[in-house]
C-alpha cells in the first residue's frame, strides 16, 4: 500500500475486483476502468488517474485525491451521485425510473415511494440523468443525498 499522508490507501486488485463483483452484482453492469480505486479510513472509495501518483504528494497540500466514486459498508456499495452517474449508463437492473415530481422530490432530499422488485441500492435515473443512490427498503427509496447538495427551492424541471 503507498501512504498518502491523506490516510488513503491504494486498494489492491483483489480488492477492486471485489468490488466490481458488487457493481455486477447489485446493478448488472459491467464496470471496467484503468483508475486506480483508493479508501479512506471512512471506507470512501475515490477513483484517481494512476499518474496522480508520480507527483511529489509530500510537497502539495491536499485534501483528497481523485472523484469520490461510493461508499463501502456491510458487503454493500453505496454509490455518489457520480458514481451513480459511471455507474448508470450500463445498469441492467436496481434503477428506478423517475417521473419530474419525484425527481424535484429526491433532489430535495425527500425519500421517494415506489413498488416494484429491488433491493438494497438503487441507482436513481430521471429522463437521461442520474441523480444518485438510494436504499430501497418497505416500498421506498430512502434518500442519501447531503444536505450541502440538495434543492433549497421549488424550480421547474426544465427539459
């Protein structure tokens, strides 16, 4: 493992390919990547370009390193919106359609009702943008989204 002093580890390929089983798994897609998969302490998933790692990191001041792809718990994988976003353009099963209501709905932070055969993470899709993951538990999509990125105000869906 390389040290980051970002408390990250560079995950290894048995670890990425058990993570790519859970993608395959939960949302049928077939994820491939040349990135480099990396964890916090938090178990937060971070994809990064494999060339971030022959800058001199000692020298710089960072934060983070790479787009935060999804979050790993309990043999489970919690996408971000942008991991949802990779992810969703090759989903075969787990995404839930969205009508505009619901879309202003989950964009707020509301959880969304719905029927229909899913389980555990869905990615959630409106017309042709996703919009994130979502639990699905009892009829519903629990919502996940951070306050910091939800709607404040009512503002049309435009097309």
């Amino acid at each position: 493992m390389f040290d980051l002093s970002l408390e990250l580890k560079i995950l290894n390929r048995k670890k990425v390919k058990e993570i790519l089983a859970l993608i395959k798994k939960q949302w049928g897609a077939d994820f491939r990547t040349e990135l480099a998969f990396l964890m916090n302490t938090q178990n937060k998933i971070f994809l990064a370009n494999k060339e971030v790692f022959n800058l001199d990191l000692e020298k710089l001041r960072i934060n983070s390193i790479g787009l935060y792809f999804g979050e790993l718990k309990n043999n489970e994988l919690r996408l971000s919106i942008e991991g949802s976003q990779i992810i969703g353009k090759s989903a075969k099963r787990n995404f839930v359609e969205l009508d505009d209501k619901q879309a202003m709905q989950w964009l707020k932070g509301e959880d969304i009702d719905t029927k229909g055969n899913y389980k555990g993470f869905v990615i959630l899709k409106h017309k042709n943008d996703f919009l994130g993951t979502g639990k699905y538990k009892d009829g519903k999509v629990l919502n996940f989204v951070s306050k910091a990125r939800r709607f404040k105000y009512n503002l049309e869906i435009l097309d």
